[in-house]
C-alpha cells in the first residue's frame, strides 16, 4: 500500500538563525571596546586653573549738606572704575541717605541685612564700601555680611600693588599696604590668640597676635630705611640737572598724562586706558627750537587718594616739589572735570607746590560735545592751552608756552642785600643759579637766575633785608 502522507526530512537547525519570538526583535548595539587608557604623568596633566571674576557690590552713603547725591553717585562711578581695573565685576550699586555714620556698622542695620540679602541672591564674593572703614566696622561687617569687605582705599592699595613694576614703586606699596594693615591685624589672626611659653620664655610669653604686630612694625622701619635710601639718590640725581629747566606733569589719574609725555618727548611710557597705570615717576628729555628741557611724568591723583599713599610716594612725588614749571592736565571732555582740578589743587597744596608756576593744559578736545565752551574756560584759567595729546592737535602752541615760561624762569635777575647777611646770600647759593657776586661796604649784590616762586618767598620773607634791582 503506498503511504500517501508525505514525508519530511527535518533540517539542521542553524544557529545562526534566531529563534522565533513573539516579540519584534530589535538588535542590540555591539559596544566597542574601550581603549585602553594611557597613563598620564602629574607634570604632564592639564587643569583649569582659570580664575572666576570677582563678583562685587559698591556702598555709597550720602550725607546732607556735606555730601549730595549726585556726587555719590559720580563717586561710585569712578569706585566702579576702580574696582574694573582690580579685574572684578560690579554686579550692583546700593545707596544709603544717613545724617550720621554708624559707628559699628557704618550703614544701618536695616541696610547691613538687605545687604546681605543681596550678596545671597547675586552671588557677591566682595562688597566695596567708597568711604574708608574703621578696623570695628570692617570686622563687624564681615560678620554679618558674611563676606570680604572693602574700603576705597584698600582698593587703591591692591591696584597700586597690582601696576607696582620698578623696586622703588614695589617699596613704596609695601609700606602702605603694612601701615594700613597694621591696625586690622586683630581682623587677620583671630585664630592665632593662642600664648607661646615654656623654655626659653619668661612669664606667659606674648600672643601670636603681638608677634605678628612686632614683625609689621619692624618690616615698617625697614621700609622706611630703604626709601630714604632711594631718596637720597634721586636727590643726587637731580642735583646734576639743576641747570636744566624741569617740568613735571600732574593731573587726576587717566588724563592723558602718558600720552602727553610720550607726544612731546617720542618715548614709549605705557599708556593705558585705566586707571594708575602709571606709577613710577618718568623722566625724559626734551628739545624745544634747541632748548633742552625735562619732563617727568608722575602717578595720577584722585580725591579720597589716602594720606599713608602721598606719604609713601613722596620720593615720586618730590619731582613736582623740585619741578620749575608744572603742566596741570585736565581731561577736558569729562563732566566733572573742574572738580577733578581741585582735587589736584588740594593735593598740591599738601604737597606745598601750589604756587609753582603752572599751564593748564586742557586734554582731549577732539572729544568735546561744545567746543565753544573753551572760551569761556580760556578767560577762567588765563595760562592755559588747549590740546588732543593722542591726536597732535595744538602741540605747536603747547610747546611755545613751555618755551616762553621756561626763559621766564631762567631769566638773570640782580637783587641786593642791604645790610650785608652772609647766611641770605648763603641761601641764594642754595636754590638759585649764581651768575655773579659782588661784596660791597654796605651791601652785597647778586645776579643770579632763580625760580619765580622762590624770588617771592625771598622778597616776602626777607622784605627788610632784600630788594630787586
């Protein structure tokens, strides 16, 4: 009988076929094999070692009557200044109107809190204060802000420190930034009360603190040694250029001093667009229709400019004492600029050259809104020029008043001293050029070439004795 189902032989089964499933199959991604890491020696490793910009806030406090608060705000604007070119970031300014400072706080408390507030919200490393703050002050905020406070002046300090390039400039910084930490050394090494005793010590011993104040002052005196070291030779320095007429270039910081100094010598001074870019004083000669002259530039001022700085840089600032003529640059097109010109008044009268012969130089003409109102400031400072130190504008007329100064300085005037003083014709040998000296019976008579402001201190001093022929 035939079988007639058919029959089927059964396949191999492939393994490579899948098994069938119920489920969609969906192939799985094949990982790679990771390669094999390299080892990297420490010195060859990189990190970021990239600072984060300082986040800060700026105090400002107006007070009636002495302060109003445009000037407040005109005050933070330069604090803010100031703080840009210290490389942080001002993310907010906050004023407070008080009749009287806190003695403990500075700002209210209600103000100390919303402050704090703040620095939580914005993420503030620092705040700034524009006003100097007292030891108890700063410490106290610091508590309760919970945060690094600031002066202005501590500012100025660490910027000074920051464009400190030559050894006598690092010097004098030294000493300021020590004689302002001195009395914050309490702030600075709470955690170093602990007394030293035992062997070798007799009684308890003295606090790391009082340690530390004894190592500021002797450091101090060290410093000031070395500046009178580094006057000494700049004195001797300029007694070699007492022939030569010297002019030194003042003004309130980033006027254009610089650039100035750089237009009419063909040097290469730094110039920056910041402020106290300029720190150590610069001397350079120049030649004016075959006069040869020196001018110095010197570090820029700016009003609340601490006592403990002019103190510390008065062996720069001893080229404008010394100087025959100053050149008070101003930059013209700033809004507040006839306010910057007394602080620079006020500074050279600390530094008793107020009444030096002096040329106003108005910079910065080409940035004028009204140019017209040159005329009117032509008639308020009569010996002055206006100038565009960048662009070479007016430079012919600039040099011309120089000129015309300088021979005015150094002009041979005959004076006589009646009856015959030894010790007055002794002091004319010490600030004047001697041409001639002739000794008579009854008087003693002198030509000689001396500054303008000295020759009035000797007419008025010495009125009874002294005469201009």
């Amino acid at each position: 009988m035939t079988d007639h189902n058919p029959t089927y032989e059964e396949e191999p089964f492939d393994e490579t076929e899948e098994p069938f499933d119920d489920e969609p199959y969906i192939e799985e991604p094949v990982e790679e094999e990771e390669e094999e890491k390299k080892y990297v020696k420490p010195s060859e490793r990189v990190f970021d070692t990239a600072r984060k910009t300082e986040r800060v806030i700026l105090v400002g406090v107006t007070r009636p009557k002495s302060q109003m608060r445009f000037e407040t705000d005109e005050h933070l604007d330069e604090l803010e200044l100031l703080t840009e070119t210290a490389g942080a970031d001002v993310v907010e300014k906050i004023y407070q109107n008080r009749s009287s400072i806190s003695v403990t706080t500075f700002i209210g408390k209600g103000k100390a809190e919303f402050l704090a507030q703040r620095c939580e919200d914005l993420d503030v490393q620092t705040v700034i204060f524009d006003d100097d703050l007292s030891p108890v002050q700063q410490r106290n905020l610091e508590r309760s802000l919970n945060r690094k406070v600031l002066d202005r002046t501590a500012l100025i300090l660490d910027i000074f420190a920051l464009h400190a390039r030559s050894n006598a400039a690092k010097t004098q910084v030294e000493l300021a930034q020590l004689q302002y930490m001195l009395p914050r050394l309490t702030r600075l090494w709470t955690h170093l009360s602990k007394q030293f005793g035992g062997i070798g010590t007799k009684g308890p011993g003295e606090t790391q603190i009082e340690t530390d104040r004894r190592i500021v002052r002797d450091r101090i005196a060290h410093l000031k040694e070395k500046l009178e070291r580094i006057d000494r030779q700049r004195a001797t320095q300029r007694k070699g250029r007492t022939n030569i007429t010297r002019i030194s270039l003042v003004g309130y910081t980033n006027v254009g001093k610089s650039t100035l100094l750089n237009m009419l010598t063909g040097s290469d001074v730094l110039v920056e667009n910041k402020l106290f870019a300029t720190l150590d004083s610069t001397v350079r000669a120049v030649d004016i229709e075959g006069r040869e002259l020196l001018v110095s530039d010197t570090v820029g001022f700016i009003r609340k400019l601490p006592t403990r700085l002019i103190a510390s840089f008065k062996s720069t600032l001893d080229e404008v004492v010394e100087s025959d003529i100053i050149l008070h640059v101003v930059d013209v097109s700033h809004p507040y600029f006839k306010e910057q010109i007394e602080v620079v008044r006020d500074t050279l009268k600390e530094l008793q050259a107020d009444e030096k012969p002096t040329i106003m130089v108005f910079n910065k003409i080409d940035m004028l809104d009204n140019p017209g109102a040159m005329s009117g400031l032509k008639s308020e400072y009569p010996y002055s020029v206006f100038i565009s130190a960048s662009r070479g504008i007016n430079v012919t007329e600039l040099k011309g008043a120089i000129l015309l100064m300088a021979e005015e300085q150094h002009r041979e005037k005959e004076f006589e001293i009646r009856p015959p003083d030894f010790s007055l014709s002794a002091e004319f040998h010490r600030v004047a050029r001697i041409v001639e000296e002739k000794y008579e019976e009854d008087h003693i008579r002198i030509r000689c070439i001396i500054p303008a402001d000295v020759e009035q201190r000797l007419l008025k001093v010495h009125a009874d004795r002294l005469r201009l022929v």
